[in-house]
C-alpha cells in the first residue's frame, strides 16, 4: 500500500466548530502504524464533544470508534499486534500504559496515564488522533483486534457500541442464562445490551424508552427483547413486576442525561439484583434517591465505562458470524465532511431524520 503525503481530516477547532483540513502523513517507527480509515462510528459522545461539554482538547481530530486497514507499520509493531499491511482491525478507543497497577490489575480503561483517541490537541505531533480523517496514527500502546474483510464496514463498525453491550450488560452484571434483564434506553447501546444479553441467554429482556423512541423499541423487539415500556404512557413499574415476576435480575441504564431512571432502577430490580449505570447524567443530582432501598434489597450497583477486549472480542465474534440482522439499527453513513450533519442527526437536530447507529465513511 503506498501512502499519500497528506490526509484529509475534518479539525474540531472549537465548540460547535468543525472544519476539513489536510494534514501531513508522518513517517512512522518501528512501533507505530497508520491505519487508512474504512469507517468511524459516531455516539452520544461524538455530540457532547463537538458540543463543547466533555472539554476535550480543541483544536482537535474527533473519531473515537475507528475501523480501517493497516497502511503502513513498524517491524516490532507488527511482531507485537499480529498483523500486517492490508489486514482490516477495529481499535480500542483507550490507549493506556500497561505498566502501572490499576493497568496490571486488567483495569487498563481506568489507567490514570491513559489518552483517549480523538482527545489529543491537534499540536501533539502529526495531530492524526481521531477518525475522522482518511488516515489516522496508530500509537504503539494501542489495542487492535482483526476483523474479517468481508464484513461491511458499517457493520464491522458496528463493534464498538456491541462491545459496549457485552461489557455493560452481561460481564459487568453476570447475566447468566434465565436471567430477566431491564435495559433502560433504546439507543445503539441499549440495543446492543439487547443483543448481548440474548446472546448470553437471558430468558426475559425488557427495554424502557420514551414515546419518541417507538422505533428504536421496534428495532429492540427484532433483536430479541421479549416486552418494550413506553414510560411515558404506559405504568413501567407495574409492567416490569408481571414481566418479571417480582423483579428484574439485572438493570442496565444507558440512558444520557436523565436521573430518572438511576431512581426508577431501584424499583425495577429484585432484591439481591444488580443495577449497572451506563449513562452519564452531566453531575446533576439524583431526585428522590431513596438508598434504602439498597439496603434493604440489598440491590449491587455497578458504574460501567468504556469497553475493554473480552467486550469487543465478543463483539467482533457475534458481527463475524452474522447471525444477528445488525443492518437493522444501522441507519446512515455519512461521508468526511458531513461529520456536523451525521452529529446533528444523531441528536435529533435534522428535523424529519434521526439516526440509531451511524458512521462516517471516507472517501479516497
Ligand atoms: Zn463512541
Ligand atoms: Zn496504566
């Protein structure tokens, strides 16, 4: 593969703020590599960070969820990761130390030394951090896994939010088989906790959305979810009781900003349960989080963020076997330079457009 001098990049230079720029292809060592972008997946994250609201560096490349080919790479790069010029690997979003304690204890997503592509100013080095971009660096601390070609790269894509879902809503919990699961929000996470959590073989799975979500709940129920709650018309706690029977074993909440389900999850869970939060409130307080409640069903309540490789492991084998109709919640794929519209339509900001999983997938 030759490599051109230069890559398209789309530059977060502030908030709300992102433009297309070229910038230069550095020459890699025997550590490093450069990946050729096939696709990016784009999350609530991508909307909170052009937003201004995670204040991560700017000026900035944005792209946290990247597929691609490898281009180029070092000899002990290649010796270390496995693979080679034109293998196709998806790339964890964490590129963290692998030395320090909280690293060596398996927690790598928690290392205190970490950086987090697409979060590094656009002035360290070469700038090619993030995917949006043709081409992007590949550190030597980073974490790849391969994945077969044939795949589509919006569905290959698709490895990140299911790894979430692995992690979230069957590792993190211990779902087991027989289990009866409540997945609080029908984004591409929630449903990627759907599929994950029939994959591992819960016997009941319930997902809670709003009216404005009523496809998304269509999508849940091709995904396996045996009832979908409309709370805003219909009685989500006496549902989720007859549902379960007395209570849900697992509640996974992967729902942004909104409190309400952190207070409703204590209602929903059977006593011994878990509950897994997943969805950053932006720090407001809890109304009405009554923690009796944890003491007296003795409730577990897990924090959950980011992914790590058994979640994507999973993730990538389920895609690879192409059992699960995951075309169903991929919805767009937007070219490079409509980064701002693939983010806005996520958010519901195109009126008469909404996207559950999309992608941005550069052109050459
Ligand atoms: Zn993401
Ligand atoms: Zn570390």
């Amino acid at each position: 593969m030759t490599l051109p001098k230069k890559t398209l990049a789309m530059v977060q230079t502030g908030p709300l703020k992102i433009e297309p720029r070229e910038l230069e292809i550095p020459q890699i060592d025997a550590d490093s590599a450069i990946l050729k972008i096939e696709a990016c997946g784009i999350c609530g994250s991508d909307y909170e960070q052009f937003e201004g609201k995670l204040a991560t560096p700017m000026p900035a490349v944005p792209g946290h969820e990247p597929l691609g080919t490898i281009a180029a790479i070092g000899d002990n790069a290649a010796k270390r990761w496995g693979v080679d010029v034109g293998d196709r690997v998806a790339v964890e979003t964490m590129i963290a130390c692998h030395c320090c304690s909280i690293c060596l204890s398996g927690s790598y997503h928690l290392c205190g030394s970490r950086r987090i592509y697409s979060y590094i100013p656009l002035k360290d080095q070469h700038g090619m951090w993030g995917a949006y971009a043709q081409y992007m660096f590949l550190d030597p601390n980073s974490v790849l896994h391969k994945v077969n070609k044939d795949i589509p790269a919006e569905i290959a894509v698709i490895f990140n939010p299911l790894g979430a879902g692995f992690r979230w809503a069957v590792e993190i919990p211990e779902t087991k088989p027989g289990d009866t699961v409540v997945i609080m929000g029908p984004g591409q996470r929630g449903l990627s906790s759907v599929i994950a959590c029939k994959a591992a073989g819960a016997k009941t799975i319930i997902v809670t959305g709003l009216e404005a979500d009523a496809k998304k709940l269509e999508v849940a129920k091709i995904f396996g979810a045996h009832h979908t709650i409309d709370v805003q018309n219909e009685n989500a706690s006496a549902k989720i009781q007859q549902y379960s029977n007395g209570g849900a074993d697992v509640v996974v909440d992967v729902t942004s900003y909104a409190t309400e389900p952190v207070r409703e999850a204590l209602g929903y869970v059977r006593p011994g349960g878990t509950i897994v939060l997943a969805g950053v409130k932006g720090f407001k307080p809890v109304e009405g989080f009554i923690s009796d409640w944890i003491v007296l069903k003795e409730i577990t309540i897990k924090g959950a963020i980011g992914v790590t490789t058994s979640g994507y492991k999973n993730a990538i084998d389920l895609i690879e076997k192409g059992e699960v109709p995951l075309h169903k919640m991929h919805t767009h794929n937007f070219k490079l330079t409509e980064a701002e519209l693939a983010i806005k339509t996520l958010a519901r900001q195109v009126e008469g457009d909404e996207s559950i999983h999309s992608c941005l997938i550069p052109e050459f």
